[in-house]
C-alpha cells in the first residue's frame, strides 16, 4: 500500500512540473500573435549591410541593388599568384609523402 501512495504521490508531482514547463514556454499575454505582426505595414526599415535606419525608399533601392547580380570581386595578382603557389603546395604535399 505504501508503494502505490509513494506511486501515485511521484506521478501527481510529475505532472505537475510538466504543466508548469508548458505554461512557461507559452508566450505572454500581451504579445500580439505572427498572424497580427505579418499584416502590419512597416514604416521604419533598418539597413541590412550596417543597421542604420532608413525610409521606404531607400530600403527599396537598396534591396533592388542587393538583388541585382553584381560580378565577383577582382584579386589583385599578387593575391592571385600566392593562391596558385598554395594550391600547387597542397597537390604536392597530396602526391609526395614527406
């Protein structure tokens, strides 16, 4: 008999701490729903190279630049040329035991 109060008395207490983590990880009651957030029309834009505030506008522009398929940066040949002596180094190592 002593077992099964000891039973009952470890799963009362178990649920117990489980309903209180699912009544944690609720949100509050005051924050406005996703569904709410998605319709709201956003006046004030943030910058997302540097984080400065920006008008509609500008954001616009800016994301039709981002978006805009720009050419990869050029290396200088000094750049370049340490790169392939990197390269041919690894095939080496890769080919060669020592």
């Amino acid at each position: 008999m002593k077992q099964l109060t000891v039973c009952w008395g470890m799963s009362i207490a178990t649920a117990i701490l489980s309903w209180s983590a699912i009544a944690r990880a609720l949100p509050p009651a005051d924050d406005p729903p996703e569904e709410i957030l998605r319709t709201e029309i956003v006046l004030e834009a943030r910058s997302p190279i540097d984080g400065e505030p920006l008008t509609p506008a500008e954001y616009a522009q800016l994301q039709a630049e981002l978006q805009q398929p720009n050419q990869p940066p050029q290396l200088s040949s000094d750049v370049r040329y340490n790169l392939f002596l990197l390269r041919l180094l690894k095939l080496i190592r890769t080919v060669t035991p020592l």
